[in-house]
C-alpha cells in the first residue's frame, strides 16, 4: 500500500507544479522559464514512468532492478523537496511551486515508501543512496529530453519546414 500511496503523492505534487510553475519560472531565479504546454508533456511523461516503476515493483517485489528503481525513484523525490522547492522557497522568500504536496505528502508518504522497502528488501542504505542518485540524474536528463521534445511538438517555428 506504501508504493501506490507514494504514486498519489508523486501525481498531486506533479499536478501543483504543472498548475503553477510555468508563471512562477518567468520571475524565479531558480528555474529558466517554461511553456506552459512543453512542461505539462514533460511531467505528464515522468508521471507515466513513475507509474510504470511503481508497478512492476508492486508485480514483482522480489526483482532487484525493480527495487532499485523504486527506491531511486522516491529517494530522488526526497531530494527533490529540499533541491530545489525548499532552498527556492527560503531563497527567493516566496511560494516555489511543489513545496507544499513535497513538504505534506512527497516528505511522510515518500519516507513510509522508503521505510517499507528497506524493510522488505536486501537493499542497503547506501544502495539506495546510491540509487538516489543515479535516478536523479536519470530524471534530470529525461525531463531535459522531453522539453527538447515538447518543444518540438508545441512550437510551430521549432518544427522543420
């Protein structure tokens, strides 16, 4: 039950900054502005990929890669709350979209998640540290990838002629 929660908490903090970030981004030093139709396809897209790690972890616990992905995935979310919705917000003293479902859901359902799988696996801590990482980075190039992408798709003069 922890994984599916986690995935509620994933898709509410993704719904608030598809809401809200892309007019935050124009005045915040933190974020290079988005369009508001190329960072929807871009979260709805790691939405769906989150959706596809929690489910074949849920299908087959027992498989390692999945088990790495899935604890990648909600340990590159934890950090994701403080780097960068928690430094954005104290920084730029004001609203960073995310902080609100990453401080009240991503924080306790994502560490209930995190808890249950290094309960329930062989994974280390420090595997999982590691996961963290690697997922991240992994994320931070496909969100880059799928702006390229929705670029592409939603601005007529990026298209070739």
């Amino acid at each position: 039950m922890e994984i599916p929660l986690f995935l509620i908490a994933f898709t509410l903090h993704n719904l608030e900054e598809a809401i809200f970030l892309p007019a935050w981004s124009k005045t915040s030093r933190f974020q290079k502005t988005v369009e508001p139709k190329v960072f929807r396809f871009a979260v709805t897209i790691i939405t769906l990929l989150a959706y596809l790690i929690g489910m074949l972890y849920v299908l087959w616990p027992s498989n390692t890669y999945f088990q790495y992905l899935q604890s990648g995935l909600i340990g590159a979310m934890l950090l994701n709350v403080i780097v960068p919705h928690v430094i954005a917000t104290i920084v730029e003293r004001k609203y960073s979209p995310g902080i609100v479902t990453g401080l009240f859901m991503i924080f306790p359902l994502g560490g209930l998640a995190m808890y249950h799988i290094l309960h329930v696996t062989e994974i280390a801590l420090l595997e999982v540290i590691v996961a963290s990482i690697g997922i991240g980075i992994l994320l931070l190039g496909v969100i880059f990838a799928l702006f390229g992408i929705g670029k592409y798709f939603f601005h007529e003069e990026c298209r070739p002629k």
